[in-house]
C-alpha cells in the first residue's frame, strides 16, 4: 500500500462505517428488499462507469423503468444521504490531516498563515509587515445565490455527525465509549435519513438572512478574532518588536444577503432594516454570552491583587449590588457592562428590556473602551495572562464587529439606475427623456446637477414603484449610518456597469437623500462598478481613467482617501466569451485597471465575483489570489463566497478558521513576495501573452458558435438539463431568470452552470479549450507544444486555470451526458450538437494531457481524484434516475410525487459534486 493509500485509510474507514449505519437505517425504515434492490442499483452503476457495459447498462434502465415512484424517491434519498456523509467524512479527514500535521512539528503547509510568515521573513520583507497591515483588507462577502440546495435542518445533522467523529478523533476512548459514539452516530444518521431533504416553501430573503447568520454562530464570531490572535503570536514568536502589537482589523467577512436588490423585487427598504437588525441583535447576543462568561471568570478579590483607578470607577458606576461581589471590582464592573449592552440591543435591536437607569453604549467605541480600561487594569496589575485570554477575544470581537456585525453591500442593475434617474429629471424638467440621450450628453446633464444643491424628488410629484423603491432603500442606509455605523452599509454596486454615466447616476441618487453633500465634495458609501460581460470587462479601464479625470468625481474620491473598488464578474464573463476568454479578458482587465489606477493615484482595490463553480469563476482560492498579475491585489482584496461552498467552507469551524487562513495568507505572499513569481518569466513572458491571446481568440469563436450561434441551441439546452425543474426548485429568493424568457441571455448564470453540472457535462468550465489548443498547435507545429507546456510550468495564471479546468473534467461523464441528451425531441438536433459537444470535450482532454503531461485527470491531486472516484458509485445512479423521471415527468407523469423525486434527485446530485453551482 502506497504513502498516500495509507493516510487515506481513516477517511476509507470512516466512509465505510457511514455506509453501513446508512444502511443499518435504511433497513430498519424500509426493510431488507428495499435495501437489496438500492444496492442492485449501485452494483450495475459501478458495472456501467467501470467497463461501459451496455449489458449493465440495459440492466440498470429495466431496474429503474420497473421501480415504483414511491421506491425510486428511496433510492434517491439513500443516495443523496450518502453523499451527505462522505462530504462529512471528507471534511472531518482535512481536519484530522492537518492537526496530524501540526503535532508531528512538520514543516507549515502551503496556504498556511505560518508558511506565508515564514516566507516573508525568510525573503527580508520582514519590515514591510507593518506597512502592509497597516493598509490591508481582505473581506469574503456571503451572498445568497441559491445554488446551496440543503435545508438548515440538514446541515444540522450533518454538524451532529461531524462533531461525533471529530470526537472519536480527538479522544482516547474505553470501549464503552467508542460503543456509545457508535450508537450516537447511528442515531444521528437515523435522524438525518428522517429529515425531509427538501424545502416545501420558497425561501424569502429574511430566511437567506438567518441562514447566512448561522454560519457566524458556527465560525466566524469566535475563528475570526482566534486568527488575529494567532497572528499576532507567531510574528511575535519571529520578532520580538511585534511582543504587544494589537494588529489593525485588516480581515472583515462582508454580506449582500439583504441589500442584494440585482434582479431581486423582494429586497426593500424594510428587509434592509430587517437585516440590518438581525445582524445586531447577533452580535449583541454574542457580546453578552461572552462578557457573562468573562464575569465569571474574573471573581478577582481587590485584597489580593487590586486595580486600576479607572477599572475601580467603572466597578463603582455598576448597578451590582450583591455583597458577595463587593470586593470583586472586575466582576462589578463587568456587570455593569453587561447591563449598558442589554440597554443598547433594546434601543437597537428590540430584544429584551428596558433597564431603568442604564445609559446605553452609543456606540461599539464605547463598548471597547470599557473593555480596554479592564485589560490594562490586568495589565498593569501583573494578570496579563488573564488579559491575553477570553477578554482578548471578545475585545477584538468588537473591534472587528461593532455593532452591526457584517459590512452589508448594497447592489442593483445600472438599468434600474438610469430609469430612476430618468424620472427625477423627467420630474423638474418636462419633456427632457434622459433614455434617450447619448452618453456625453448624460455625463453633462449628470455633472451639472451633481455641482447644484437642489434636490430633484418633489414631494408633491407621484413616481412609480421603482423609483420610490430604490430612493427609499437609500434612506434606509441613511438611517442606518445613524443607528450602526457607516461601516454598516459601506459600499452601492452597480450591475452592468458600461459607461462613466452608471456611477454618475448612483452619485445623483446618494445626493438625493444626504448620502452625497456637494458643497463639502463628500460621500458616505462607495460607488463600485461591476463590470460582467466581455465588452464590459475591456472597456473597464478607460471607464475608470475617465471617471477619474472629472474634477467631481476625483474630488469624492478625496473623501474616500483617494480608493476605488472595481468589481468584476466571473459568472456573467463565462456565460458570455465561455471558461478560457473569460479568464483570460479578467486578467487582462486587472492589468490594465493597475495601470490606470496608478496613472491617477487612485488606490485599487479589486473585489472577485467569485461563484462556487469553475464555470463561475470558483475553485481553490489560495492558488487564485497568487495568479493575479502584479500590483492587482497590493494588500487588499474582497471576493465573494457564495452558493453551496458557504456551507462547505464555514459550517465547520476548523475548516473555517482554515479557509479564512488561506485568504490572508496569499494576499501577504501575492503583495509582499517579489513581483516576479506572479508572472511569466521575463524571457518568455511576451510569448506568453501572445499565446493566450491567441487561444481565446478561438476559445471564444467556439463557444459562441455553440451557444448564441448553432440554430436551435436554445432548446437543446432546455431539453437535455433540468434548467425548468431548477427554476421551480424552492433554492433561493430569486427567480432564474432576468426576465420572463428561455433565452440564454436573460438566464442568471447560476442556474445556467448548475443546469449544466447536472447531467454531468460542466460545459462552461472547459468548452473552447480543445478547438483552441488544435488551431494553435496547427499555427505553431514546431514551438507550440513546448511553449503551452512552458506557459503552465512558468505562469501560475495558466497553471491555475489547467487545473480547475483537470477538476471540472475530472467531474463530468460524456456518457451520461449522453444520456441527458436522448432527452432532445429533435432527433436532427440532438445528433448535431451533442456530436459537436463530445468532438470538442475529446479535444480538450486531449488538449490538457498534452500540456500537463498527465495520462489520466486528476493524476497531480491523487487526492482528490480518490475522492471523486469513490463518489462515482453513487452520483451514477442519481444521474440515471434523474433521466428516467424526467422522462416520464416530460410525457405527461406530473404528480407531486414525480416532481419531488426530480428535486431531490437534483439535491442529492449537487451534494456528491460539492461545488457544482
């Protein structure tokens, strides 16, 4: 047995133990036969991928075409379950493989906050540390894109699970309690496999709100301040100028869930305050467990050890009148901060009661300088270990959290922008249709009301819906300036971003109602473009170098410390140019915004809109931060978190404490380490650039060809996916499309990769790539192989996307897709495109062999591919039911029962593939 099989046995003996109670539950729930016939199931699938028997194949179609609907829908629970387990089997190996890790004192991993520390003081950066955390911040942001399929009640048993044999892990058990562990996780599963897997209702935006909320209860409340904690001792343990040193709060998990307005009716004013409110009152709850907590571990007696003056004065103030604490002034004191945070979350919050006499904390300024006046009473009363413990936490709790938890983005489309603004002018000055002007035009007319100090909005003029909406939503971040902080609500987004006119036009609307003050050349948010589509991307910059010339606009961005974020979107890129131009115009349009930025003595800060799918811009994202060209991350970087891989990062806090790591970590390594690392090597550098250059000039024709140009594509798509049954599946607030459409245009790119991840083609993470690669090693048959594999040695942008692109393959199965495309009415139809499709996915495993050298997928992440090869035996069969349902769903067979077996069976496959939307 090799190295790595022996490492894996633990994971191989854990799967198979959740196997068996899996199926110990299922036989106790259905009995023997039912369980006979899921395992005769699982054995012909096994047949068909490991031979392509069509003898097995035959087999496994008469089994599923036989099965009643009430047993179909059993098998695909058993297998949805299973995959549920080995996701928790899998996370909880990580775990164990890195704490292994540490014990044995080895070396730091790659993506490790030590490892990226120890390169930099290895490299003689060392002195530039201070500078760059002066100036850091790294932020992912939760979004509610719903491509997270699972109900909280699953996850919630999932956790149960995890925590059971996170404790067999960790324990050194007698036989009695390794028994008792055993039954509790049989109980466990029993619990899961009775928990409905599937919402019968359709989320509303406040149940996005609290299912994003449980993951601070889960990780980031208490793993965020243990990192800065941590930090802060291993620079400390490398140089003792860092002994002391309180790092500034360059880490903040953002939020759009509730302020998130792009293609969403349902987000109003009164949701950003529900949110808003939530948040707090999380927070505020999370203050108090830890300051009662606190209390009762500071019972110091003022005899034996004293205090500070100030930490006497606030003990005095306190309203704890209990003789038993009478010589206890921490205690007392602490008491009376507990009761001025109780005041504060019912002025904010609502939530429990007013208390005569207590002023509440005005802000979570107040609150930290109360905490500090108890740390440095410890301090300098000799009790520093005391001040280094749960106080040090909680007071960067605060710091990092204040009073309103998360940093929420507001977003909406540009469109609905320029409407609203052509009202309001529509409003003063009759006659004039800003729609209709062309884009000088709207910049002068923009301009000239931007210097006035009129306001536009009369409260004796009727507007429509949408405008009133989306001026009432701005006031409600006034309002919550006033209540949170601005570091509440900090930045507008604008969607579709093409033109100097869209942030003109949020300008005008912030001016509106006092988020803008003309006169003072001040605003309160920032004004971000998201620039999505292809065009959009390459007419970025100079969108930016011209916004920065206005003397307006390059005034607001004096108030905002001379910093611009730009967004940019990987989804919408993706399902516009296809996986290779996408990636590659993004590169390109970072290079060209650092230019820019630097031309203008603007600060960058670039914010990824990253998806959980490689087809939306997902995958690991240490070796992401690393490939971004020189100068685009300089400290500082957001990106997104969304769909499915929230839960698969965060729910788990060891996983993630461990995924918060590897952001800072390679945003240090990619700012500090020398420049040359992120980009092809000087001597071939330019080579580099015109071979890409080249290949997604291909990429694109062929993706496009396909997509927007094959007659019929459309309903291809429509036919051979579940895209129909996705936009009826209860998974998110929003509907799949933009609009009241099938067009692909319209189509959100969420469901248009979850659709595709399905039937198990993963179309947008690979399709171009072997027309690509054939026509370039056609242009260049003497140099081109050497240069692409030169390109993927060298150059950690192309490195990268090869390897997403080995992971996405790695995943898809031609011969289901197969499948899913007998769906296809059109016989004609059918035979045409999918023929194109498996031509272009054989040229592209060709096209990665060739470059990478590997001889099967997957082969330089043994790993993984282990992982997806266990995986197999039971996503197949889900697959393989899922055709068989939609087929007869698609015939006329469409009872409650045959759509909730296609929903499951579309949970249960989004489970197995993990990051698939």
């Amino acid at each position: 047995m090799q190295m790595n099989e022996v490492k894996d046995e633990l994971l191989s003996s854990d799967i198979r133990q959740l196997g068996r109670l899996l199926g110990d539950a299922i036989r106790s729930q259905l009995g023997d036969a039912a369980f006979d016939g899921i395992e005769n199931v699982r054995q012909l699938a096994i047949r068909f991928r490991r031979d392509n028997d069509e003898a097995a194949r035959a087999q496994l179609s008469d089994a599923l075409e036989t099965m009643s609907q009430e047993e179909t829908t059993q098998l695909i629970r058993a297998f949805s379950y299973f995959s549920l387990l080995a996701n928790i089997a899998e996370d909880q190996h990580h775990i164990r493989r890195t704490r292994a890790h540490l014990i044995a004192g080895s070396p730091p991993r790659q993506g490790s906050l030590r490892h990226a520390i120890g390169n930099v003081f290895d490299a003689g950066k060392a002195d530039a540390l201070e500078t760059f955390f002066e100036d850091a911040f790294v932020s992912p942001v939760f979004t509610a894109h719903p491509t997270e399929v699972q109900r909280k009640s699953i996850q919630n048993c999932q956790m149960a699970i995890a925590r059971l044999l996170n404790e067999r892990d960790r324990m050194q058990m007698t036989p009695e309690e390794a028994g008792q562990n055993e039954d509790a996780l049989g109980r466990g599963i029993v619990t899961l496999w009775q928990t409905r897997l599937l919402r019968t209702t359709k989320l509303s935006v406040m149940d996005e709100v609290e299912n994003g909320l449980s993951f601070y209860d889960h990780t980031i409340l208490r793993e965020l301040p243990q990192l800065y904690s941590s930090l802060e001792t291993m620079l400390a343990q490398r140089d003792a100028r860092w002994e002391d040193v309180e790092l500034p709060n360059f880490m903040k998990v953002g939020s759009w869930i509730g302020g998130d307005r792009d293609g969403n009716p349902f987000v109003t004013a009164d949701i950003l305050r529900s949110t808003l409110q939530q948040q707090a009152g999380k927070v505020f709850g999370f203050y108090l467990e830890e300051l009662r907590k606190l209390a009762s571990q500071l019972s110091l007696a003022q005899k034996l050890n004293g205090c500070s003056v100030e930490l006497a004065d606030l003990a005095e103030r306190s309203a704890d009148t209990s003789p038993h604490h009478a010589d206890e002034p921490y205690r007392r004191a602490l008491h009376g901060v507990v009761a001025r945070v109780e005041a504060a979350r019912f002025v904010l919050c609502g939530k429990g009661r007013q208390l005569d006499g207590v002023q509440p904390y005005a802000s979570a300024g107040e609150l930290l300088a109360d905490l500090d006046v108890v740390h440095q009473s410890l301090v300098a009363n000799g009790l520093r270990a005391l001040a280094r413990g749960r106080l040090r936490q909680l007071r960067r709790a605060v710091k990092v959290f204040g009073f309103s938890l998360a940093p929420l983005d507001l977003r909406q489309n540009s469109d609905v922008h320029e409407r609203v603004v052509g009202e309001l002018f529509a409003g003063v000055q009759p006659g004039l249709v800003y729609l209709e002007l062309d884009e000088e035009a709207r910049i002068a007319l923009l301009l000239k009301e931007l210097a006035s100090p009129r306001l536009l909005m009369s409260p004796y003029t009727q507007y429509s819906e949408e405008t009133t909406g989306e001026l009432d939503i701005f006031r409600a971040v006034r309002e919550a300036h006033a209540r949170y902080g601005r570091e509440s609500v900090p930045n507008c987004i604008i969607s579709k971003a093409a033109s100097v006119s869209d942030l003109l036009e949020v300008a005008l609307l912030l001016k509106e109602v006092g988020l803008l003050r003309q006169d003072k050349l001040e605003v309160d948010v920032n004004i971000i473009p998201l620039f999505e589509t292809i065009d959009d991307l390459r007419a970025g910059p100079a969108i930016m170098s011209r916004v920065f010339g206005l003397p307006f606009y390059s005034g607001l961005l004096a108030s905002r410390g001379r910093q611009q974020e730009v967004m940019l979107g990987y989804s919408d890129s993706n399902k516009d140019g296809g996986f290779l131009t996408s990636g590659w115009e993004l590169y390109k349009a970072e290079i060209e915004l650092v230019n820019v930025f630097r031309e203008h003595q603007v600060k960058l800060r670039l914010f990824h809109g990253r998806g959980g799918s490689v087809g939306r811009g997902g995958g690991p994202s240490y070796e992401a931060i690393l490939a971004q060209p020189a100068g685009a991350v300089q400290g500082q970087i957001r990106l997104t978190e969304q769909g499915e891989v929230i839960t698969a990062k965060y729910a788990n806090p060891e996983v993630g404490r461990r995924n918060l790591e590897v952001l800072v970590a390679a945003t240090i390594q990619s700012t500090l380490l020398p420049q040359a690392q992120l980009q092809p090597k000087a001597s071939a550098g330019a080579g580099h650039l015109a071979a890409m250059e080249e290949l997604s000039g291909t990429a694109l024709n062929a993706y496009r060809e396909l997509v927007y140009g094959t007659e019929g594509f459309e309903q291809y798509f429509w036919e051979s996916t579940v895209i129909a049954e996705i936009a009826a599946l209860n998974i998110g607030s929003r509907p799949a499309s933009r609009k009241k459409s099938t067009s692909i245009e319209d189509l959100r790119a969420i469901p248009w990769v979850l659709s595709w991840a399905q039937c198990r083609l993963m179309l947008p993470g690979w399709f171009g790539f072997g027309s690509a690669v054939q026509a370039y090693m056609k242009a260049h048959p003497e140099t081109g192989a050497e240069l692409l594999r030169g390109m993927y040695q060298d150059w950690p942008f192309f490195t990268s996307l090869l390897s997403n692109m080995d992971m996405v393959l790695a995943k898809s199965d031609i011969a289901i897709a197969g499948r899913y495309a007998e769906l296809v009415k059109d016989e004609a139809l059918r035979t045409a495109i999918f023929t194109r499709i498996r031509a272009e996915y054989a040229a592209t495993l060709d096209a990665l062999k060739l470059i990478t050298g590997q001889e099967e997928l997957q082969q330089a992440n043994p790993l993984l591919q282990r992982s997806i090869r266990h995986r197999f035996p039971y996503i197949d069969p889900l697959n393989h039911v899922q055709v068989e349902l939609l087929k007869r769903f698609r015939e006329g067979k469409q009872d409650a029962a045959a759509r909730t077996g296609i929903h499951l069976s579309i949970n249960g496959i989004a489970a197995g593939l993990r990051n698939s939307g």
